[in-house]
C-alpha cells in the first residue's frame, strides 16, 4: 500500500548508480524506513516524482518490475535543472520519492497471449518494467518479442541486461541500430525500429502490443501493428513524456478532457485515436 498523503514523499538512499551512456542513468532505490518497503507497491505502467531537495521534482516511470519487492528503479536521461541535479548524486545519497502515480497495463488479461514490445532509445524503461514482469512469471504468456533500437549502440539502455535476455532463449529480439550507429563489433540489425518490424512482422494471433517511444516511432509503428492484424485495442502504449505533477493540478499533461497523469499514462491506442489533434 502506498503513502495515503501523496504530497509526502518517501527518503530513498540510491543502492546503485549504473551509468547507461554519457547521459543517462539508472538508480537503484531503497527505502531508509523498513515499514516503507514493506507498504511500498505499484503495478507496472506507473510513475513517480523523484526529486533533490532545494531542486525540485522530475517525473519518470518506475522502470524495475513489479515482482521484485523492496526497492524500486527509474532510468532517466540529463536534460534539465532537475535532472542535473540527480545525476549528480552518488551512491549512498538520499533522495525523495513521490508515489506511486497513474494507471498500469492490465497484465492480467494477457495471460496465455503473445506480447510484443515495439521501443527506442530511453523509451524502453517503461517497457522494462513490463518486460521483466512478465519474465517474472513467464509460464503465464505465450510468445514474447522485443523490438527495439537506438541511435547507435552507445545510447542503447540496460545493455547488459539486453545480453541478458538473449541469453535466455525464451525470448524474440529484434535489437537495433540507426545506419551508420554501429560498431564493428556489432552482430544486430541495422536499421531503424519502424523498418525492422516490417520486415519482421510480428503474429497478431492470441496477441497484444505495447508501443512507446519518440513521435515518429508511434506514428510509423502504429499502421505497421495495424497491418499485422492487430486490433487498435489490444495496441497498447504510455504517455508519460507529458506529465509534471501527477496529480492532476498542474494542467500540463491533459490533452482535451483526458489527464494523462491521472486517467493514464497507459491508454490503448483505440482511446490514443480518440484524443484530439493537439498530441
């Protein structure tokens, strides 16, 4: 159960500091009160505000699954003010932890369905989650594949982890780069995500998608889902970019009528359609 005031935040001390590229990072967060841990839960899909005192807050997804109790982790990239400032935390360092925040992927009808990821760049931390999840628990889904890519291969997240994955052999993956992004090392594909899931196209049978990333991605992966054969409401994505507050006070993040932090950030694309223009 989590905080019944979400104004007061919890003290997190950063367990582990993992540097994913030149300028993005992963904490691993305990919490310093051991009740806290013990109340402390979410379900994959929701966000926190994470923040150092006298700079403020900064909004990201909860990255780590929600099968592992005990800590929680984000991964975000240096942008900003905020942003700054928690990257140049250290291990040991306490922060604030607000949350958690929003709706989350209803995990649970998916039992016994195919599922399919389509991300890029810091656009897979919110699919981690879900990913690790169901790996968590993997006797319950069918088929799991993951598209995803970046723009070379230094900007590619959780690379361990992604070795990771391939080594399991339960797993599809369709792992990525730009043209012109690769190392000599690299044994993947070239080319962006868009064109490598045409070319790969995934089985919409007994199937749902999640999709997330930058605009253009969404905008071209969508019709290629669509064209597979998957329904526009078993097409899954996170609109988390939007958000400041999360609690719905701010204004920031409604498209319409729609408050992305408080009825999202997870919609279907079917509801996505249904937004105005504006997004």
């Amino acid at each position: 159960m989590d905080k019944e005031n979400k104004y007061i935040p919890y003290r997190v001390r950063i367990a582990k500091k993992t540097q994913e590229s030149s300028n993005i990072q992963t904490y691993r967060l305990e919490f310093v009160d051991e009740k806290d841990a013990e109340n402390f839960s979410f379900r994959s899909g929701q966000f926190c505000e994470y923040g150092v005192p006298g700079e403020g807050e900064s909004t990201f997804c909860i990255a780590s699954p929600d099968t592992r109790k005990g800590y929680v982790e984000c991964t975000f990239r240096t942008t900003g003010r905020v942003t700054a400032a928690l990257a140049n935390c250290e291990e040991n360092d306490i922060i604030s932890l607000r949350g958690p925040f929003g709706n989350a992927f209803p995990i649970e009808q998916w039992y016994g369905k195919n599922v399919v990821f389509v991300t890029g760049g810091i656009a897979l931390p919110p699919l981690r989650c879900v990913i690790d999840t169901l790996l968590d628990q993997r006797e319950k889904f069918g088929e799991i594949s993951v598209y995803y890519g970046a723009k070379n291969v230094e900007e590619l997240t959780y690379k361990a982890e992604l070795e990771e994955w391939a080594a399991r052999g339960d797993m599809n993956l369709f792992i990525t780069v730009d043209p012109g992004g690769e190392t000599p090392e690299w044994k993947n594909f070239i080319g962006f995500v868009p064109t490598i899931l045409e070319q790969n196209p995934p089985k919409s049978d007994n199937a749902v998608a999640v999709i997330a990333g930058p605009p253009i991605l969404i905008k071209l992966g969508m019709p290629i889902l669509a064209k597979s054969g998957f329904p526009n409401d078993q097409i899954y994505t996170t609109l988390e970019n939007r958000m400041k507050c999360g609690v719905g006070k701010c204004g920031h993040c409604t498209v319409g009528k729609t408050y992305v932090c408080k009825d999202g950030p997870v919609f279907t694309y079917e509801e996505v359609l249904g937004m105005p223009l504006e997004y």
